[in-house]
C-alpha cells in the first residue's frame, strides 16, 4: 500500500471522535494499523480506551462510515484488539494537552 494511501485511511479516521473523550481516535492511539489489500478492503486494526467502552459499537461504525468515503475503499474491517493493552502513553502530544494529561 502506499504512503500517500496510509495517510488518506488515518485523516478518515482522524474524522472519528472517541464520544467519551472529544478526541478522535487516531490522537488517542486506539488504531494500532490500517491497511488496503489491492481489491481496495481495508483491515483496521484498532483498541478502545477500555474493555467495558459502551461506546464500541458506535466507534467501530464511525470507522467503518469515514473509510468508506474514500473512493478508493469497497469494504472495511474493523478488528477490536487488546493486545498490547491501550494506556495513556500512546496518546499523541495532541491528545495528552487537549486532555490535560503529562
């Protein structure tokens, strides 16, 4: 997959906002991967804040509706993960001022 396609995937997914947190997902590093195969279906790979999120659903068809746009794109996978757990490390420097975390 190209560079300049990893990009296009990661700004839609910038698109996502974590409900809980006002922060989208991307920032918040919950994707932990995202790729195109050449019959144009994405694989996301991606974690939620915590096992419990009530929000999962409605991330996971976010991600699935902002990929989609892209021209590109014929189908989306989404792949909840917890491995390696998400912590507050992984977040962008974005994230940790937007949030007030150090």
């Amino acid at each position: 997959m190209e560079e300049s396609m990893k990009d296009s995937l990661l700004g839609a997914l910038e698109n996502v906002i974590d409900p809980e947190l006002g922060i989208d997902i991307v920032n918040l590093g919950l994707v932990y991967n995202v790729d195109m195969d050449e019959d144009g279906v994405v694989n996301v790979e991606m974690t939620l804040t915590s096992m419990g999120c009530p929000m999962g659903p409605q991330i996971v068809e976010q991600v699935n509706t902002a990929v989609m746009e892209l021209p590109e794109v014929k189908d989306v996978n989404v792949h909840i993960v917890w491995n390696p757990p998400w912590d507050k490390d992984m977040m962008s420097r974005y994230a940790k001022i937007a949030l007030g975390v150090s």
